[in-house]
C-alpha cells in the first residue's frame, strides 16, 4: 500500500476534469470550462496554490471560509499524524471519547459562559440542523424564521431557511413552520416573534453568502432582546464568521451578546478534516436532551472523532496564540482602506463592506450599457454576475489570484483571504484588481463569456 495515494494521483495527472465529468458532476465541471476555469491544482501551502505547472496562485477566496489558518497549517498537520499514530479507539460508540471532551471543554472555553454543551458532527449544516432540532424539543414550538439572503447549508431543514428562492424551488415543500423575514429589520422580527409560536431565529451577524452584508449596529441586540421577551431561541450561525475571520474570535462579540446556541464549522478544523459544532446553552440542552430517555434523540455517527477532535483542538491553539482575530482586524483595515480608495477611482464598485478579513465588493450593473444593445440582452439581471465572474477570471489568468463571487449575491465578489494572509500580498490583490478593473471598461471577455452562456442557455 506504499504510496498508494502518490502514484494513483500521478496516474490520474491531467484527467482530473474528465474523472469528474464521468463520476462526479458534469453539470459543475461544465459551469468551470464554460467559465474558462480549466486548471487542477495539485499542493497548497498557506495562502498559495500552485498547479500542474508549478505555478503559485493567492487564494482570496479562503474555500469560503475553510482556510482561516491558510492551507494545510503545520500544527494541524502534526497533531493529525500524532492521532494516527496513537491508535485511538474513535468511533466505539460505547465510550466517552477523551479527545472529544477536551475539544468541547476548549471550544467553550472560547465562548460566553453559559454556552457550555457542545455537539460535534461534521458540516456547517447539520450544526444548522441541530440548533433547529434543539430549538423545537426545548420550546415544543415549531415555527422557525430565518432571513432574506441568508445561506444556512442546504440539507432540508438549513435549506427551509436559505434567503435564496431559486436554491429552495426544487425541493419544495421543505420544513413546515420555516419563513423569512428580512434582514436587518427588527419590526419584521417582533411582528413574527409576537405570535409566541417561534421555536428559533436564526441569523447570520454578517451574512456571508448573501453578499458580505453587515447588519446596523444594534441589530442583533435587538434580535437578542425580542428572543428573551418572547421566549424564543437566538441562534447565531457563525460558520463562516466565526474563529477570528470578522477580526473577533466570534462575529457576535461585536454586540456583546450571548446567543442561545452558536453553529460553527468551516475554519473550526484548520481546513484539513471536516468538522461542524453546534454550542448551546446548558439549560437549552437540559430542556431537550437532559434526561436519558431524551439524550438519544439527536446524534451522528461520526460526530466527535478523532482526527476532527485533534484538528479542533490545534486549529484552536493556533487562533488563539496566533492572535489571528487580532491579525485579521488590522490587516483587514489596511485592505478595506485600499478597497475603498479603488472604488473612490472605479465608479463601477458600488460598495465596499465588511469587518476584519470578511470582505466584499458590490458592482455596478454598469456593462448594462453595451449589452442591452446585443443578443445578450436576453440574459437582463445577470450583467453585474457576469462582470464579477469576469473580473475572478481575469485574475485568476493574468495576476494568479483566486477570488469568487457570493452564492446568494453573484453581484458581489468575495474578499476572503486566509487571516495568515500578509500586508504585501493583500497590495497584491488590490494592485491586480485595479488593473483588471482598468481594462474592464470594453466589455470584450464579459461579452465573450456571456455569449457562452447564452448558448449553453439555448441548449447548443
Ligand atoms: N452557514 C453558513 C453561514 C455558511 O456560509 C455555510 C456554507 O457556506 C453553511 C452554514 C453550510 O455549511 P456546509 O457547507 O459545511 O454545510
């Protein structure tokens, strides 16, 4: 079995597409060509990537969230390969697992007091899931509210929940008793709330998906306080905010709040094993799981082992005295102040926003001009989508650096890169922007790439 890993990828070098196309889902391998994403990435090490080529690409884009601690991270590395060396018993299912003890005990450790039961699984959506499941059997309400724009995963339950209508259409109908309201409007929140049927709201402090967008200060107060009056559950989705990416170790602490239960995944494991958590409330919990007959009622079979155990306890190791929530603070100043002179020079970005290293700009509808007097017209609302996927392009092929879109906002392109991110590659990133966005003014490739998708539109 030496090697075996090594040589089966090296038989496979260049059909990494085709494997894909066959095997996995030629509908997305298809959206990559069309897109003129035609690379595989063979080994990434801190903020790089680098390609069959051995050519290195930054990565702003973070895998959405995962790489806080920049691509296989030394200290994870290391404590993965002390657990296989350890022949632990993981997964017995009869046992307290050691490991999975002190990895809650350190996740709480991070947290409020009072949050101090912690369920492992293994993705951001069965954490989402989980708050649900733990909101209904401690309330015995069944109403759950969520917002618009929101992206909470997109098992059921998370999807019932998901601000995007066009993710949920497929699968309807989903979780009875599952609304939206909007975000960042606490009348909408009271009115729904007031009815005194709403097990949970669960709420993004910046929604990620949905386009970097950052509530008014007060907003989650205000959630924390409608909760309380009508006995409802405060669920904070922190799954791609959370451990230091928003320039504090949780975005919540922005508000000096405690949530009622807390969802985390993506960074929590150093981007190596996947890992999801969902923290409550002691007394939450007791309601729902605290006698045992209720204890059984909401697992995972892999919940809590121990590779995940192990990444968690070093990813968190390594945020702390790294001081990565401090670093993505400072760093994220220095890059927001740069984005911010860019749109003072390119009236095409509407917006610049976000906290620490959770940033994003929107753009204009402003190819709209050119397109409208063209075939292409036919694609109205997609303009400013195509122009990000354009400009992700243009740097991806002429400056090297991986950055992308949100899933809910295709207008807005994500700013994200690993908080071990530094001051020059952060001016890196701004200087290639600029440059694509100087030369962005003709339109030629967004025309080119829009005539594509117009004819994978009609079928050719
Ligand atoms: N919650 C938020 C805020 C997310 O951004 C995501 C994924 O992007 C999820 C939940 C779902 O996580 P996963 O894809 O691990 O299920």
């Amino acid at each position: 079995m030496d090697e075996l890993i090594a040589r089966l990828l090296s038989d496979a070098r260049g059909r990494a597409f085709e494997l894909h196309r066959s095997f996995v889902n030629p509908g997305f391998v298809d959206l990559l060509q069309l897109a003129g994403y035609g690379r595989t990435f063979v080994r990434a090490s801190g903020v790089e990537l680098f390609d069959e080529s051995g050519a290195s690409y930054l990565d702003f884009c973070s895998g959405y969230g995962v790489l806080n601690l920049g691509y296989n991270p030394p200290a994870v590395k290391a404590a993965l390969r002390e657990v296989l060396e350890a022949d632990l018993p993981g997964f017995a299912q009869v046992d307290c697992p050691t490991l999975e003890g002190l990895a809650a005990q350190a996740l709480c450790r991070t947290l409020p007091s009072g949050l101090d039961r912690v369920f492992f699984c293994c993705t951001g959506t069965e954490a989402v899931e989980a708050a649900l499941k733990l909101a209904r059997a401690s309330t015995r309400r069944s109403r759950l509210i969520g917002c618009e724009g929101a992206y909470h995963g997109l098992t059921l339950g998370s999807l019932a929940l998901n601000g995007n209508a066009a993710m949920r259409a497929p699968f309807e109908p989903l979780t009875p008793g599952a609304a939206r309201i909007p975000f960042d409007d606490e009348r909408a929140l009271e009115r729904e709330l007031s009815r005194r049927d709403v097990a949970a709201f669960v709420v993004e402090p910046i929604q990620g998906e949905g386009g970097c967008v950052v509530p008014r200060a007060g907003y989650l107060r205000a959630a924390r306080e409608l909760c309380d009056r009508y006995g409802t559950l405060l669920v904070v989705d922190e799954v791609q905010t959370g451990l230091g990416r928003t320039g504090s170790l949780f975005s919540f602490e922005r508000e000096a709040i405690v949530p009622d239960a807390v969802c985390l995944a993506k960074a929590l494991s150093g981007g190596l094993v996947p890992v999801g958590a969902m923290v409550a409330r002691g007394t939450v919990h007791a309601r729902a799981y605290g006698t045992t007959a209720t204890q059984g009622l909401h697992g995972t079979t892999f919940g809590g082992g121990p590779m995940a155990m192990a990444a968690v306890l070093a990813t968190l190791k390594v945020v702390q005295e790294e001081q990565l929530a401090q670093a993505a603070a400072d760093l994220g100043r220095h890059l927001k102040d740069r984005l911010q002179e860019l749109a003072r020079r390119h009236p095409i970005i509407r917006e610049v926003r976000g906290h620490g290293l959770m940033l994003a700009l929107e753009f204009q509808d402003a190819s709209r001009g050119w397109l409208e007097k063209t075939p292409l017209s036919r694609l109205s609302g997609a303009t400013a989508a195509l122009f990000v996927q354009h400009v992700a392009l243009q740097l991806m092929n002429e400056h090297r650096i991986v950055a992308q879109s949100a899933v809910n906002a295709p207008a807005v392109l994500k700013v994200m890169p690993p908080l071990i991110v530094r001051r020059e590659q952060c001016d890196r990133f701004v200087d290639a922007l600029d440059k694509v966005l100087e030369g962005a003014g003709h339109g030629s490739a967004i025309a080119k790439l829009a005539l594509e998708a117009l004819k994978v539109k009609a079928g050719r």
